[in-house]
C-alpha cells in the first residue's frame, strides 16, 4: 500500500501487509499463482483500508505508524517470495 509519507530520498514510503495460509491455483500449473477468488477478497480488503471503513459511528482507514495515509492498494498475484531465485 503506497503511502503519502516520503522517505529522506524523496521515495514513496510503502504498508505491507502478509497473508498465511494462501491457497494455490494449481490449475495454472505451478501452483504459485494464488486463487483468483482470495486474491480478489484481499484487493478488497485494502480497497476497504485505503477509503475507510465505518464501524461504531467511526471511520477508520490505514496508516503508518506514524499517521501518513494510505493512496493505493495492491495485490501481489504470487504466492512465494521474489527477492530470490528459485
């Protein structure tokens, strides 16, 4: 989730968020591809983050620790790291 806070460089500071328990699409082939439906689910979920969400007469929406608001949300489609090969 892209942030408004910027770094000392002048970078865009982003919120991760991790998920376990991913199910994968095995009839893609190699099963790294999460399925369409979670994927979906989640997109949501940060969509519901980043506009606010209304509970007990509050709206809420995501932030950093730090107060800067949350711009956009966005789903990784893979289920496994890619910082390294495999």
């Amino acid at each position: 989730m892209a942030t408004t806070k910027k770094s000392t460089k002048n970078h865009t500071v982003y919120c991760f968020s991790y998920y376990h328990a991913v199910l994968g699409d095995t009839s893609l082939g190699s099963g790294d591809t999460a399925i369409s439906s979670q994927t979906a689910a989640v997109q949501a979920l940060g969509d519901a983050w980043k506009n606010g969400f209304t509970a007990g007469g509050r709206t809420y929406k995501r932030t950093t620790p730090d107060g800067h608001l949350v711009t956009g949300a966005a789903v990784d489609p893979y289920i496994g790291h890619r910082d390294f090969p495999r």
